[in-house]
C-alpha cells in the first residue's frame, strides 16, 4: 500500500551491494512505474554512475517505447556500476520520490548531508539540493496555477452545466405548455363541432316553426274571411228586419189616423200573420247566429292559441339568435387562439427544423474535422518517420565527423570545424504564397534556440562530467515532454499561446530594455528608441479557445498603410480596413477578424508579439514595427466586430479598451482637456488613442464608492508620465544640499506627489517599463543585464475592483499606536479583537505550509494568529481588529480578505498628547515617532490603497477614536483597489 509504513532497516552505508540490489529488483515494478528518468538522471549523471552515452541510450533509444522500459534499461544500467549504482539511485530517490524512497528503503528521507553516501562532494551535492528544491518549488507553483486554471475551469463548466439545466426545464416546460395548449385546442375543436352540429338542427327546428306558423297563419286567415261575411250577412238581416218594423209602424200610423178601428184590425192581422209566417225563419236565422257565434268563439279560441304560439316561437327565436351572436364570438374567439397556437406551433416546427439543420452541419464538420485530424496525423507521422531518419542520417555524420577529427588530431594536425550550414543560413524568401503556405506557414528561423528539442540539447555537449547549468535548464524545460505528449496526441487544432522573447543568437546586441532610463549628471534622461514593454512580456499558456485561428504570410512593409485596426484590449484588436491592391488584401485578409499574433524578423532576430490582450496603442505600435515577411495570425469574429462597431456608432464606446490604474505621480491640468489627477487617484482608461492626439490617453476618474465616472478628460500615456515622474524625481536630487527642515518639508510634500514603485519581475504587464540602475552601465554591451540590476518606475499600476460583502478587518498603524486603541476599538458594537490561537506542532507546521499563519506572539510556543481566526470574526458580521503588522496585508490579501489599512499621522505634538498612554507601555515618544516613519515608507509598497489621518485633525483619544469611527464607516463603503504582485 501507499501509506504503508515500513519497519526501520539498517543505514544503507552499511548494507552489502548484493542486499541493497535485491532490495532495488523487489520493488523494482513500483520502480518502473514511478519513476521518470529525466528527473533522476542529473543527480546520477553527478554522482558519476551513468555517462553521457547511457543518458543519450536512455532517453533517445527508438526500442525504449515508454517511460517503465527507460527506467528499467536505467536500472540494468546502473547494476554494472554495483555498489555506487544502487547507493545513487536511491539517493535520487530521497531527494526527488521521498514517498517511494520510503516505501523501497522503509526509511525517511532526510536531506542531511551525513545521510549520503559521498559520491558527490559537499559542494556539489549542496548545489544540486538547491537546484532541485528550485525546481521542486517551480513545479509546485505551475501545479497550484493548473489547480488554480482547472477549478476556474470546473467552475465555469459547472455554471454552464446549470445554464444548460435551466434550458432544458424550461424547453421541458415548453413542451408541457404545447402538449397542455395542443390538447386544449383539440377539445375545442371537438366542442366547435358539436356547436355546429347543434346550430344545424336549431335551423332545422326553426324552419319547420316557420312553415307551421305560415301554415297557421293561412288557416287564421280563412277563418277570418268566414267570420267577416257571416257578420256581413248578420248585419244584412238586422237592416232588412229593422227596416220592416219601421215600415209596420209607418203602416200602422196611417191607418189609425185614417182608419184606426181598420188600420188596427190590419195591424194585428198583419202581425198575427207574421207572427204565423216568421217563426221558421226566425227559428233558421236564430239557428244559424248561434252556428255563427259558435264556429266565432272556436276560432277565437284557435286565434288566441296560435297568437300564443307565435309568441312562444318569437321568444324562441329571440333565444335562438341570442345564443347565435354568443356561439358566433365563441367560434370568432376560438378561431383566433387557433390561430394562434397554428403560428406557435409553425414556430417551434421552423426551431426544430432550423435545430436538425444544425446538427446535420454539425455532424458534416465533425465528420470533416475528424477526417482532417485523421490526415493530419497520418501526415504527422510520416514526418516523424522522416525526422528519425534525418536525425539517425545527422548523427552518423556527425560520428563520421568526430572521427575523422579525433583521427587528424592523432596524426598532430590542427582542423577547424566547418561551420554550419544553418548557421550561414538567412531567412528564407517566399515568393509565392499559396494558400496552403499562408494557413500554415514555416517558422521564422528553424535553426533559433527555440527550435531545438531541449532533450536533444542536454546530450550535445562536449564537456566533461557533471552536466552544465544550462542542460540542467534545458532538462528541466523539458521534463513535462512526456506527459504532453501522451495526454495531447492528437489535440494539435488548438492555439498555444507564446512567451514574447525576442529570439537572439549569443554573437547579438542584448536587447534593449523598454523605455529604458539613463543617470546623467543632470538626472536622468529617457531613450526614446527602445522597444515597448509588451516585447518581453511572458505569457503563461492559455487555455483552448473558442474559434480557429488561421496564420497567413505575407509582405508587411507598411503594414498600418495595408490595413487599419479598431479595437482594444477588452474587445480584441480587429480588422477595420483593408487597402485594395496590397498585399493583405491579395492574401485574403478581410475586415472583422482579431489579430491574435504577428510574427516577424528584424535585425536578423525573430520576433513574435501577442496581441490579443494588448491595447490599441501597443497594438498601432506592434504593427508599426513590422518590416519584410510577417505572419499574422487571425481569429474569425465576425459578431463581436459588429457589435464593437455598433456600439462605436452609438457613441457608446470611444474604443475597445478599458483597464483601471493607480496614478503614483501628481499630474496638473494642462491645455486641450487634460485632467488633474493626483498620486493614489484610480482612474479609468477607456482610449489610448483618442482622436487628434498622440501621447495621451481618455481617462475618467472613478467614484470611490461605485464604478460610476466623475470626471472625463485627457491624461498622459505611459511614457510621458514616466517623463513627469522621472522630472519630478530629478528636482527631488537637485534639493538634496538645502537644509534639514527645508528637506522635510518637501520629503512631506513629495510624499503626497509621487509614489515611487518598483518591481523585479520583468514584462508581467504591459504598463511596466525597465530603467537600467548603475550596475548595468559597467557591464559589457555584448552581454544582457540580470533581472535584478533593473529598477522599474511606474507612473501608473494596473488595479482590479473588488467589492467585499461583509464587514472588513480593521488595521490601525503606527503598531505602537496600535496596541494602545485596538482594545478601545474592539469595545465598540459590531467590533471584535482577533484573538490568538495555540497551535499543536503538526498544526502550525500545516499552517505555515499553506500560508494560513498571520504572526507569532511568542517564539517557540506556537502561539499565533491565522486567518482561521479572522474568518471566525467575520462570520459573524462584525469588524475584526488585528493587532497585527504590515506583514498580513499581503497573506489575507491571497485569501481575499481586504483589511481597512488606517494609519494615524504623528508628528511631535501629537506623540506628546498619548505621553501617558506611551509610559503605560513603557516606551518613549521617540519610540512612537520612529515607529511611524520606519512603517509610513512601506505604506506605498502595499498593493492597496489606505487612509491616512492628519495629526492636526485630532486633539484627544477622545477626538481620535471619533475620527477612526467615521474613517471606517466611509472605507467600508468604499471599492477595494488591489495592485497585482510586483514581486
């Protein structure tokens, strides 16, 4: 097992040869398997046990096809050298597989120097332990960075993953609604026609009460003509009998006048006649009236039940209309959701389509692509083929080569090398350039430094044992060859990103630092010719990228008057113009896509500059500088082009860039716009090259407490700032023969005008420029400065935004100061003092490995404050005081933990007003003074910005405790500014 802890064995100085190889082929499997020979080689090359022929057999042998048959020919290796073979590989062991040393040995490593057996001297072996704890610390630090790449990449991949979830259940959810809507809309499609079913036997029903109401009516109509000529014949009789009584009457009056006795005896026999006539008719009449009034009274009746059924069927009608105008909008209303759901589902069908059609394509360029990486490594392989066979053709001239030398020597003649034909070899004109040559074009100088496989490099060498630093370099730039070989065989589409150092041979210039500084004996003065700090800026490997990046080759002679680019560092400098009838336009370069990389030579070195982070104004200057054969390599990004021109257009942006800086240098306003800024201001540059001007940048000054712009305007670029820097540092050095007071008074006034900030590391941003020191002018122009004889003023720094969600620690300067107000701080509400923790012996040594230990209060009893403590606090939501140091700013900083940095200004008055509270501590008011000049210089080494407070402004502890009050209620509302690590 791997943990496994085996018993103590005897010291291996003492064991026999043939004990310590049994011990070696036991375990020689977990051998094979864990260990790489290029990382032990070195210490067995020095050791003395393998020779410069068994390293080349080892890791250049064409039978040797994996690491665990190179281990094992090294472990066959090493039995013919007995004793010291075995002794020396297991010394490699303990010093580079501490765990499997362990686990063959059942000893603990130890680096003690008593501990190895001698076959290396003291010195070296020391030398080499610290060439590999330097090696051992790099690989950790590109480790923790990959860890670092991969969680950032994990953490991507996982919001992206819960992007694609929430697609997923809201198209999940679409698809319910349709299924929900499209049975909905059949059900109202089986509802419609039963409406219509129904609406058709209503009008069925009601044209039969139409023709039963006409058929009633004619019926009502004839039995109206009956009635009115049975009252016709009524009315007719009444006359006639009325007229025969007036005429009786009439009669009867004339005969009584004249005769009345006659006239009477007439009238009564005229009325007995009647009486006697009459009576049979009378009896038909009576008969036929009553005939009459009875057929009346039946069609009265039949009248009064047809008018009710007319009315019935009129109410009906009413109804039946009633319910048609409702029936009408429902199916009007149902006709438009139908509608509706015709054009959605239209939709969603056109979606699908469009979608199938993607994949289709999809597919069909997975299918190409597969089948180009299928002809690629099928190409790749016969060139490897070819390469060995080269390379198996060169080393035996070159075997050839030595012989013959070694054999002219032995005969005492003297014979010069002939020189390399690669060495007299120029760049290569290319003429025509087709398009396969302008996709993937050669390198610039096959025969640069760059070029060389660096495990081919190591064997090379002609000196004699141990190997040179410099293979040990080159090794070690080669020992991650294996793992990428097996892990990315067959990734070859994607874009690795270039270190931009210029490639030089050893008989060149050295080149020339970025806007280098020269002391005079006026000051200093700035050289105008060297090269842009992006030049030496190195660049880890980027991840894959999105998009396919082509190369085309080209003649860029006036390169800027070819094509015209727009863009910056945020959005990416694209193509905007390209001139008709150059030669970027013959090639096929056209507007919208981004300049990822140009590669030239010039002065016979190859130079490469990455431009896809770069500024405009690196950008127009990269360009500007390309002379004969380039190779400019472009992304297609169409979209983005548009939407920068667009928002261009819109006046929404004045160009692609945008970055923050700290200015270190106080700056007046000028003509022509030029904004007043002083040291410590952030400001926000959105142009470095705005229109009608060539040494300025657009800048807006940024709220303090939101990303909001307050002031717009023009400031100086880069290096007319270092320019204003380096003058206000040189009336600085002409002010150093006036007297003490007069001398403290500019210290204090230069100490509010510029901040002066150096930095080691060389071309980690482009805003860093290099200044030669005075011991880079004694050395010789044919050789390159360190990096560490380069003093680097930056008028401006590079800051990023950060927005704490909680309560911040609070940290109170001068120290001395400190101790005194952090309990009187820490009573307050929402205040809590730091406490620290006693730690076990394993606990602090974890600690101290991850960082996680802020100070020590006492030596040697583990007693210390961690950022375990400080979280505990701040978990709480309260503010936590540190009665720490300067020290911690920079460890909670690399555990995003922004401390609200507050140092009081003392002066000799207000060192007198805490004279009481200085004897407590039993310390001095010239203790406090020197406390606060020796910390208020490492303030603006800090990478934050932090609050001074004025002597002046407080009269008591009173005062002072009021002040700091409402300093930390204004800082907490406050952007933290952090400067990236200059060191």
């Amino acid at each position: 097992m791997a943990g496994e802890i085996m018993p103590e064995r005897p010291d291996l100085k003492e064991m026999p040869e043939e004990e310590l190889w049994e011990l070696i082929n036991d375990n020689r499997h977990r051998l094979s398997l864990g260990i790489r020979p290029c990382i032990v080689i070195p210490y067995l090359r020095q050791a003395r046990v393998l020779t410069e022929m068994d390293e080349d057999e080892i890791l250049s042998s064409h039978n040797l096809t994996n690491r665990s048959m190179r281990t094992s020919h090294m472990m066959d290796l090493l039995r013919t050298q007995g004793r010291n073979g075995a002794v020396a590989l297991l010394e490699s062991l303990m010093i580079h597989y501490p765990t499997l040393y362990t686990q063959v040995s059942g000893r603990k490593p130890s680096t003690e120097p008593s501990r190895f057996s001698g076959l290396i001297k003291y010195s070296e072996l020391t030398e080499y332990l610290i060439r590999a704890v330097t090696g051992m610390q790099d690989e950790l630090r590109e480790a923790r960075c990959e860890a670092g790449r991969m969680s950032t990449r994990c953490a991507s991949l996982e919001s992206e993953i819960e992007q694609m979830m929430e697609h997923k259940e809201k198209s999940r959810s679409l698809q319910l609604d349709y299924e929900r809507m499209h049975r909905h809309l059949s059900s109202l499609q089986r509802e419609v026609t039963q409406l219509k079913d129904e609406k058709c036997d209503l009008y069925v029903r009601y044209t039969a009460a139409i023709e039963e109401k006409s058929a009633v009516s004619m019926r009502l109509h004839d039995l109206n003509l009956q009635i009115y000529q049975l009252q016709t014949e009524l009315q007719k009789t009444q006359t006639e009998s009325d007229f025969q009584k007036r005429r009786s009457l009439r009669s009867l009056s004339l005969l009584e006048a004249s005769h009345p006795q006659e006239e009477v005896r007439n009238q009564r026999f005229q009325i007995t006649k009647i009486e006697n006539i009459k009576p049979a008719h009378q009896d038909i009449l009576a008969q036929d009236l009553a005939e009459a009034i009875d057929s009346q009274v039946e069609l009265a009746g039949q009248l009064r039940c047809y008018s009710e059924e007319n009315e019935q069927l009129h109410r009906e009608k009413q109804d039946f209309l009633d319910q048609n105008e409702s029936l009408t909008l429902q199916v009007q209303q149902l006709t438009l959701d139908c509608n509706m759901h015709q054009q959605k589902n239209n939709v969603f069908q056109n979606q699908m389509r469009e979608l199938q059609t993607e994949r289709d394509q999809a597919y069909l360029s997975r299918n190409e692509t597969q089948s180009q990486i299928a002809c690629i490594l099928a190409e790749k392989d016969i060139l490897r083929s070819q390469m060995m066979e080269l390379q198996e053709i060169t080393f035996s001239v070159n075997a050839n080569h030595i012989k013959e030398w070694q054999n002219s020597k032995e005969k005492g003649m003297t014979w010069d090398c002939p020189p390399s034909k690669s060495e007299d070899s120029s760049f290569p004109n290319c003429c025509g350039h087709g398009r396969l040559d302008a996709v993937t074009p050669l390198p610039l100088n096959p025969f640069t430094t760059e070029c060389e496989d660096p495990l081919k490099c190591s064997v090379r060498s002609a000196n004699v044992e141990p190997p040179s630093p410099q293979s040990l370099c080159r090794r070690h730039r080669g020992l991650y060859k294996d793992s990428i070989l097996e892990t990315t065989e067959t990734d070859d589409s994607s874009l690795d990103d270039f270190e931009i150092f210029p490639v030089e041979k050893e008989d060149d210039t050295p080149s020339r630092q970025p806007c280098a500084l020269r002391r005079t004996k006026n000051g200093f003065s700035l050289i105008k010719s060297s090269v842009p700090p992006f030049l030496v800026r190195s660049r880890q490997k980027a991840i894959r990228v999105n998009g396919r990046v082509v190369t085309i080759a080209f003649q860029g002679e006036t390169l800027l008057n070819q094509i015209a680019v727009v863009g910056g560092n945020k959005t990416g400098v694209f193509v905007h113009e390209v001139t008709e009838g150059s030669a970027a336009h013959t090639v096929g370069i056209t507007y919208g896509a981004q300049i990822v990389e140009v590669r030239y030579q010039q002065n016979q070195k190859a130079l490469r500059m990455v431009l896809e982070d770069s500024t405009l104004e690196e950008a127009l200057w990269a360009l500007d500088q390309v002379t004969g054969l380039c190779h400019l390599s472009l992304r297609p990004r169409q979209d983005d082009y548009e939407a920068l021109l667009h928002q261009l257009q819109q006046k929404e942006l004045s160009s692609g860039d945008s970055f923050y800086v700290r200015v270190n240098v106080t700056i007046p306003a000028g003509p022509k716009g030029t904004l007043s800024v002083s040291c410590n201001d952030i400001l926000h540059v959105t142009n470095t090259r705005p229109p009608d001007t060539e040494d300025s940048w657009s800048a807006n000054q940024v709220h303090p407490c939101q990303l909001l712009a307050l002031h717009s305007g023009l400031v100086p670029n880069y290096y007319r700032a270092q320019r204003l820097l380096i003058r206000a540092l040189e009336e600085m050095n002409l002010q150093k023969f006036k007297s003490k007071k007069e001398e403290d008074v500019l210290n204090q006034k230069t100490r509010k005008t510029v901040r002066i900030v150096s930095t080691g590391r060389q071309g980690r941003n482009p805003l860093w420029v290099s200044v030669e020191n005075d011991k880079s002018k004694t050395t010789d122009l044919g050789e390159k400065s360190a990096p560490r004889s380069c003093l680097t003023l930056m008028p401006y720094t590079p800051v990023t935004p950060h927005f704490p969600p909680i309560c911040r620690p609070v940290l109170l300067l001068p120290s001395i100061l400190g101790r005194i107000l952090n309990k009187k701080v820490a009573s307050w509400q929402g205040f809590e003092l730091c406490e620290p923790e006693m730690l076990s012996s394993s606990d602090h040594a974890a600690c101290l490995q991850k960082s996680e230990l802020l100070e020590e209060c006492e030596q040697g009893r583990n007693v210390c404050y961690t950022l375990q403590s400080v979280e505990k606090v701040m978990k709480k939501g309260i503010h936590c005081v540190l009665p720490l140091g300067l020290d911690c700013v920079r460890r909670l900083h690399r555990a995003e933990i922004f401390p609200i940095i507050i140092f009081i200004g003392q002066s000799a008055r207000s060192a007198h007003k805490l004279k009481s509270k200085l004897h407590r501590l039993h310390l001095s008011e010239e203790h406090l003074l020197m406390c606060s000049r020796s910390e208020e210089t490492l303030l603006d080494k800090l990478p934050c910005l932090y609050h001074h407070v004025n002597p002046d402004s407080w009269c008591d502890q009173a005062s002072l405790l009021t002040r700091l009050s409402t300093v930390i209620w204004e800082e907490q509302r406050k952007i933290v500014w952090v400067e990236p690590d200059l060191w």
